[in-house]
C-alpha cells in the first residue's frame, strides 16, 4: 500500500464516527442562488436538514409577479419536500437570511447593506440560477445566465473568507463533444459578444432575429448550453488570472430522487416527467432512439446534489493548489442505463400501475430512423389523437388530446437532442471524491451512482409521479378495469391489423401467381 492509500485509510478511520463533509460546512456561511428552481429546492433543503450547523445559509430571491420574497419563500416552504426538515430541525429559519436579488439587474439588485453583508461573511458560493426555457427573449437569458456570473465572480473576489465558489452548469454546454472530459473547453464568445446580443435584442422592437441567434452560436444547439459555455469560459478566467478558488460541475439529465428527501419526488410535470407520463398514459407509443447504442445518461437529483456538496468539500480540503477544477456528474461512464432496458421498466410500471387517465394500451416502439419514427409517431398517436378530440367536439366537451400532444411534441423536439446521443460524460474527479469519503459521509451524502438500482429509481419515479399527478398511489379498481379493456381492444386491433395484412398479402400473391400462370 502506497503512502498516499495508507494517509486515506487512516483518516477514513479517524474521522468514522462522523461525516467529514458535514464538519466542513459547520460554521459556514454560504449564498446560494436559484434556490426555488428544481435542483435549487434541494441543495436548499439538503443543506438545512443535513448540514444544521453552518452559521448562515444566504439566498438570493426576487420578487415575482409582485409577491414578496417573504411570501414566495413560505409559500415555497410549505412544500412537502420539506417535511423532513420540519420534523429534524424545526428552528431551520434561524438559520436561513433572505436577501432581495435580481439577476438581471445592474449589481445584481442588491442593496449597498445586502452587499455588504454578503461581501464580510460568505465562505460559500453556490451559484445554481439560470434560465433554462426556451420561451424568453435572448436579452434575458444571456443576463441571467452569462452577466449575473460575471457579476457574482466580481463579488466573490470581494470576499476576503471566502473558500470557493461553485458554478452549477450542464453536461450539455458544449453538446459537440462526443466524450466530454473534467476539463475546460474554449467558450464560444467573450463578454463583449454578449453585451452586443443583449443590446441588439433590448434595442429591437422585434428583437434580435433566429437567424442572427443561429449565426451567433454556431454548434450550439439553442442559446442555453450556449451560454452555460460561455459561464464556464468566465469562471476558469476568473480561477486562472484572478486566483479565484473555484470549480465548474456539471450534472447530466436530472430526475426525480433516489432517496431523500422523499423517495421519486419530482418538482415538475415537465421535460422527462411529461414524456413518462405521456407513455404510461398510451399516448405517445414511439420513441427516436438506437437501443443498441445510447444510454439515458439520468441522475438523481438528490444523488446530485451530494456530488456538489461532496465536490466542494472535496476541492477545499484536497486540493494541493487552487487551480479552477471540473466535476463532470453523469450515469453514461459511471453506471449506463441502456435505453432499452429503460424503456421495460416504464412499460412494467405502465402496466403494474395504470393511471386512471389512461387512452390507450401502453407500448412502445423504439426507432432509430427519424423518417420512419414520424411516420410511426403520426399513424399511432397523432391521428388517434385528432379522432379522439372530434368525438369529444361531437359530444360537446373540450378537446384534450391533441393540446397534450402538441406539448409533447415540443418538449420531445428539445430533449430528443440530449436523451438518446451515444456520449460519455467522464467523471474521474468525482469518483475520486470517494477515496477520501468514510462511511458517514456515504450515508449522509450518497452519490456513489455505482451503488444505485436503476429499477429502485423507476419504481421509487412512479410513486413521485402519481403523486404530482394527484393520484392514488395504488390503482384504482376503475383504472384496472379500464386497463383490462384496453389490453383486449388493443390486442384485438393488433389481430385485426395482422389479418387484414395476411389477406391483403395472400391477394396480392394469388394475383402474381393468376398473372404467371
């Protein structure tokens, strides 16, 4: 055994009976931003309920569609994803300090005693804000997501105790990359790019126009991962010329949680939810996808945010010199999940618990041609859709399939790109994390995905998933019933289908062999 192995042994031994990474954060004082989002929630609450000993744990809100950032935090607070933290720590508020912010605002939006206060106390800085829809203006976007980090790196560098600032980006900011390693790429443009694109757009009644936004990002898929590319050039920048103690990391697709801090909680009917939904549902039966090729590179959002809390331990009390640092976060090289072998534990699922919404039979082809995947996609859920919703018309009622179609139909156009490409998201340095984590740290922040159980994550999705959907956690006997009749009537259609095509076939060959004859 090497020196440095018998150095780990020893203080995995010494330090056993208690987490290391919770003795780091005792005593701390941290900002975090973009605390109300669906990551956010959980590095909010994670560090509350498990990390109960920092000193202050600062987060930026603004106010929204005018409601206060009192109200919007209790409101946010009522949640039942924090219910654990109400039984383990029920004085959580004495430690949490609202700070008014808006990051599209000059200076962030903070007042001169906000800043202050900031500037004398953060040890910590968690920047987890972005906007991530696709539906704003590009002036607003590259604010928040480029401008506000700039300006948050400016004041990290203002803070004479701070130990590191953490940049939450995506696995996706530079999507050309087949194998993405833990390292800094070139950004696509510089601050004064984006200060003309911002300028461009504000000063256009029209805004800036696509075509100059598909010029400007070039490889980029949309001005997302654009600038989340362009966030990460800025703090390697800042890391390298102005020392800055700080690291990039990157998670890949996040889900619903594995464990805590309640098991398959999602935060949203959006992105993969909606498209799981809308496959239990019967509604959507093909999916684009090379099942001998892809992986769905997923992780838990719980598991995801101990690979952050582990990675700035990590990067504070490890590393030998400050250099700016990279944690890649993704299942691709760590625990691969087949899109094949995902998609048989949706249907189980789909077929063990029926929702009581249910349209159609579920199945589930996977094609890897996009023509054929449209033309399949359109025969089985487009056209049974628009004939549904004409019956509803008819019967006087709302139509309601084809509304949920179109929604997922856009949302699958958008996550096509970054569920199913054959890419291998490296993650060294954060396996690396669990040389120096003991046991307690393990337990309290377990992110080790080598040890997770895809099908757990599956079953766990589904009571999440019910739950955000409003229903039972066990099917109802109606929904049985109606899964039953559309299994006949599904299985009915199919022999149909199949003896049509067999006579159709058989005609078509007697009148070949009449012709010869």
């Amino acid at each position: 055994m090497s020196e440095v192995q018998e150095a780990r042994r020893s203080t995995k031994e010494e330090n056993n009976c208690k987490s290391q990474i919770q003795k780091f954060y005792a005593g701390k004082h941290i900002l975090l931003t973009g605390c109300t989002g669906y990551l956010g929630t959980i590095i909010l609450e994670k560090i509350l309920r498990t990390c109960a000993e920092i000193s202050k744990l600062y987060i930026l809100v603004r106010e929204k569609r005018n409601v206060a950032i009192e109200d919007r935090m209790k409101k946010l607070f009522e949640n039942e994803v924090f219910d654990r933290l109400r039984e383990s720590n029920p004085n959580y508020m004495e430690k949490l300090v609202l700070i008014y912010g808006d990051l599209e605002k000059e200076d962030l939006g903070l007042s001169p005693e906000n800043r202050r206060c900031l500037i004398e106390n953060v040890n910590i800085i968690i920047h987890n804000a972005s906007v991530v829809r696709f539906d704003v203006k590009p002036s607003q976007l590259l604010r928040t997501n480029v401008i506000a980090t700039e300006k948050l790196l400016q004041l990290a560098t203002e803070c004479p105790h701070l130990k590191i600032f953490a940049y939450v980006s995506t696995a996706y900011s530079h999507p050309s990359k087949i194998i993405k390693e833990e390292k800094f790429y070139s950004p696509p443009a510089d601050l004064k790019l984006i200060e003309d694109v911002i300028k461009a757009d504000e000063e256009n009644e029209a805004g800036i126009s696509n075509e100059a936004i598909r010029d400007i990002i070039g490889d980029w898929w949309n001005l997302y991962p654009f600038s989340k590319a362009t966030a990460e050039g800025l703090v390697e920048a800042y890391g390298r010329k102005r020392s800055l103690p700080c690291i990039v990391y990157r998670p890949s697709i996040v889900v619903g949680a594995y464990n805590e801090p309640t098991p398959g909680w999602v935060g949203n009917k959006n992105g993969t939810v909606l498209l799981s939904r809308a496959v239990r549902a019967g509604l959507v039966h093909v999916l684009q996808s090379d099942e001998s090729e892809s992986n769905m590179d997923l992780i838990p959002v719980d598991m995801t945010v101990n690979g952050l809390l582990a990675s700035i331990w990590d990067y504070v009390a490890h590393r030998e010199t400050h250099e700016p640092r990279v944690y890649n976060y993704g299942s691709s090289d760590w625990n691969p999940l087949p899109n094949k072998k995902l998609h048989e534990y949706e249907l189980e699922v789909a077929h063990a618990y029926p929702l009581t919404g249910m349209v159609w039979y579920p199945f589930l082809l996977q094609i890897n041609n996009f023509y054929v995947f449209s033309i399949l996609f359109t025969l089985f859920s487009i056209i049974p859709g628009i004939l549904a919703d004409l019956v509803f018309l008819l019967l006087w009622k709302k139509p309601m399939i084809v509304p949920i179609l179109k929604s997922v139909i856009l949302n699958y156009a958008t996550l096509r790109r970054y569920l199913y490409p054959k890419r291998i998201l490296k993650t060294d340095n954060l396996k690396g994390v669990l040389n120096f984590a003991n046991s307690a740290d393990m337990k309290e922040f377990f992110f080790d995905l080598s040890a997770m159980d895809w099908h757990k994550l599956i079953q766990v999705g589904n009571r999440g998933l019910r739950k955000l959907i409003k229903e039972p956690l066990e099917p109802t006997p109606a929904a049985l019933k109606k899964y039953r009749n559309l299994k006949i009537l599904h299985y009915t259609v199919v022999g149909l289908v199949v003896l049509l095509s067999l006579n159709f076939f058989y005609r078509i060959m007697c009148s070949i062999f009449s012709f010869l004859a």
